[in-house]
C-alpha cells in the first residue's frame, strides 16, 4: 500500500508541478482511488488499522492534499492519523516514529496557522491592493523604510517593482533576523531561541502560500523561493521537513526550466535570489542547482551587484546561529505553537 502510495505521491507532483496530459490524469486518478480504498480497509481492521503502512499513507496523501490546497482533507486525514496514534499508546509513544510524529505536528501547525493568518484564505489579489496593470508598479518604499532592511535589499527594491505581500514577508523576516545576534548560546534562554524558531516558522508558511500563487511574476516567485528557503535551512531539526520537502518541488519545477533574459534592474534580485539558494541548500540539492543556475544566467554582473551577492551570503548564513537555534526547534513542534498568538 505504501508503494502504490508513493506511486501516486510521484504521479501528483509531477501532474502539480509538471505539463501533464488527460490520460496522465486519469490513471492518477485510479491509483488514487485505489489506495484509497485500501487505506480505509486496513483502518476498518482492528488487526491492521495501527500499522507504520496505514501511517506513512496517511501522511502521504495530507501531503498531496497540501499542494492542492485541500486543506478540509487535509483535517480528515489527520484526524484519522491522531485517532490511529492514540491507538498505538499517544503522541509521546516511545513506539512512534519521529518521521511520523514531526510531519504530524508540523502539518497540523500549518492548519493551525491557517486560522490565524489570511495571506491564502483572503485570496492574493484581494489582500494586495496592486491588482490588474497597477499590482506591478514600484511600492513607494521611503528612504527610511528601507534604511530598516538587510544589507542589500535596498539595492533590491529600488531596481524591481515588489508585491505587497513579498515586501510585507520581507520586513517581518527583518523583524526577528535582527534578533539573531543576541540569540544566546545553546541551552540559554531557550524561550527565546523558541521564539525566533516560531516567527521562522510562520514565515516559512507565508512564504509557502505565496508561493502556490500563480499569479507570481518569475521575478517575485524567485525571490520568494529564495526567503522561503531561508526560513527554512536556518530552523534546525526542521530540515528534511514539510516545508523543505515542499522547497524542494517547487525549485525541482524551476530547474528544468528556462529563465527569461535578466535585465539590469532584475539583476539585483536574481544575485540575491542565486546567493540564498546557494547557501542554504546542500550541493547537487535542488535549491543548489538553481541558484548555480541563476548565478550564471548573471555572469558579468558589475562589482556592485557582486558586492550584494557577498553581503547576502554572510548575513544570511551562519553555522553557529543554526546550531543556536536548533535548541529552540523541539520547542515548536510540541503542540503550543500558538500560545502566545501570531
């Protein structure tokens, strides 16, 4: 059941993130069907209801569920998950695996998140006042307003026109990354490290939702993908997670794929976009491959623009922040996400 699992998981996100065709779609659907089906005989089994196969099931199709936004299914499927969980002795069971408890809880921090946060359930358009002909003009961003930015952004935003929404995820990753530097030291005032961990999370949420939007210009949806690996290559024990599963996809659909000729007043956001892709995905990964890919595609960018690709690399990358930080991931996957609001 898991295999033809994955063969669905597979077929589903190359259909999401791929041309596919009508027959293509109809032999998911079947696949899909059948496992579905399976799935619910095993759970009306006492004898196989609790078993790792009917787990990592459920999780793989909350999963796909995730991509095309089925966020009620999504519910369905996790509440039949916490029901089989209680089964096998509770969440703290030394029985369950943690590959199935921390996609858990992160799948059920993004529900949870969905309730509080409207970036996706106002819809895109209707949250930004930039719609039509008038959504791609410059913000009027003040000198001041950017002087508050990260070294480099305010080169960034004054060559390309932003959406609303990228420049509002950028200032509040501002927010908490200018807190970085009084992070103490691992096992110090993990409250505060936890802290820092839930505003990544969050962000990487946002980041998320923005970038299942296809109204996203290739320019906007790169630099998103770029503070959406960000937020999630600095969160610790959260790598090889939902969120970076889903990090993975969307720059696996961008690799293959050509980019458009790189004007001079894009060229800024591209080399910022090529350094954090660079940085925080390992080498051969997909973030790697792309950002190599951007960075090329810029080749002969003037001193200055390399200057902001440097900077960017150092303020946004640091091993020792991550390990300080990763005392304050367990925090933020035991269930009290929300407790003190978003």
């Amino acid at each position: 059941m898991v295999a033809n699992a994955v063969l669905v998981w597979a077929a589903d996100m190359r259909e999401r993130f791929g041309a596919g065709n009508q027959s293509a779609r109809e032999m998911l659907l079947s696949r899909r069907n059948d496992v579905i089906r399976e799935l619910r005989n095993r759970i009306s089994s006492s004898e196989t209801c609790a078993s790792d196969a009917v787990m990592m099931t459920i999780l793989l199709l909350v999963g796909t569920e995730l991509l095309h936004d089925n966020i009620d299914a999504m519910g369905t499927h996790l509440g039949a998950l916490r029901h089989i969980i209680q089964l096998r002795g509770g969440i703290d069971s030394p029985s369950l695996s943690k590959w199935v408890k921390i996609p858990l809880l992160q799948f059920e921090n993004f529900l949870n998140y969905r309730h509080f946060d409207h970036v996706k359930s106002s819809g895109f358009e209707s949250v930004s006042p930039m719609v039509g002909d008038a959504r791609h003009q410059s913000l009027p961003a003040s000198p001041a307003r950017l002087a508050k930015l990260p070294p480099g952004f305010a080169e960034l935003f004054a060559s390309i026109p932003v959406n609303v929404q990228v420049m509002n995820l950028v200032e509040r990753i501002t927010q908490w990354a200018l807190q970085m530097a009084d992070l103490p030291e691992v096992g110090v005032d993990g409250d505060k490290s936890a802290a820092t961990v839930h505003a990544m999370t969050l962000d990487a949420f946002r980041a998320f939702d923005l970038l299942q939007q296809e109204q996203l210009e290739e320019t906007e949806r790169l630099l998103v993908l770029g503070l959406f690996s960000f937020c999630i290559f600095m969160n610790g024990a959260a790598i090889y997670s939902v969120m970076e599963w889903a990090q993975r996809l969307h720059c696996m659909a961008l690799v293959g794929k050509p980019i458009a000729p790189i004007t001079n007043e894009r060229r800024a956001s591209m080399i910022w976009v090529a350094a954090m892709l660079m940085a925080t995905g390992g080498d051969g990964s997909p973030a790697w491959l792309l950002g190599r890919r951007i960075k090329s595609v810029c080749s002969g960018a003037d001193a200055s623009l390399q200057v902001i690709l440097q900077t960017s690399q150092r303020y946004f990358w640091d091993q020792d922040l991550t390990t300080r930080l990763t005392g304050g991931t367990a925090g933020s996957m035991q269930g009290n996400f929300f407790g003190d609001g978003v």
